[in-house]
C-alpha cells in the first residue's frame, strides 16, 4: 500500500511525532513537497496543433473583448 499524503504541522510536537513513526518503519517523512509537473508539460500532445491554435485565437479574442470593457 503506497499512499502519498502532504500535511501541514501545525505544532512543532506533531513533527516529533511523526519522526516517531518513521522510526518505527510505519511511514516515511519525506523532505520535499511532490513536484508537480507544469501544465505545459502536462498537456503536451493533448490537442492537435489545429485546435490548439484555435483554442488560442478564441482565448485572444475574448482577452481582446475584455479590454474593449
């Protein structure tokens, strides 16, 4: 069973306490945050360059829209 939970301490006592468990050999502190991966490379793919440059011109155009306001 291998789940990964992020947490955030908010009493110093707590952080004893999980170094605790990690003796224990019952979870494993890790010391980074997960890197999560940037949305470009996410959706890298994901559309066609067609609706991709579509998308685009749409989302200029409602941008265009906004400054006319």
């Amino acid at each position: 069973m291998e789940n990964t939970l992020l947490i955030e301490i908010t009493n110093p006592k707590a952080l004893g306490l999980l170094h605790e468990l990690e003796e224990l050999h019952l979870i494993k502190v890790l010391k980074n945050n997960p890197k999560q991966p940037k949305l470009s490379e996410k959706y890298r793919g994901v559309f066609t360059k067609e609706d991709a440059q579509s998308f685009n011109d749409h989302t200029q155009g409602m941008r265009s829209e906004w400054k006319d306001i």
